[in-house]
C-alpha cells in the first residue's frame, strides 16, 4: 500500500528525473502505480472510497 509521503515524494521527484522509472524507484513503488497517483493528481487517502455496506449488528 502506497502512504502520503510516497507520492509526495514522488511528485517531487518527477520534477527532476528523467523517467516515471527512477522516480517510482526512488519513491519506493511500481513504475504504474506512480503513473496512476500522477495522473490522477491526489493523495492516496483523498481517493479512499467510503464503505456503503454496513456489517452484521451483535444478537442482543
């Protein structure tokens, strides 16, 4: 799992390397999941979906 800080980095990084590979490397991730939180543009907890499904209630 990718955290905040990872793709911080990586947002800086992508400034100064050649390729999506180094940077992604350096950030410590995969070359696509770096492409994907690049083009999406947002932290790993802005996209977190919410549930909609609720769990079983304890037998009371």
């Amino acid at each position: 799992m990718v955290t905040n800080n990872q793709v911080r980095r990586l947002m800086k990084l992508i400034q100064t390397e050649k390729t999506y590979a180094t940077a992604a490397a350096k950030a410590d991730m995969d070359e696509k999941t770096a492409r994907k939180y690049c083009r999406i543009g947002k932290l790993p907890t802005e996209i977190k979906k919410e549930r909609t499904w609720r769990t079983s209630s304890a037998n009371v």
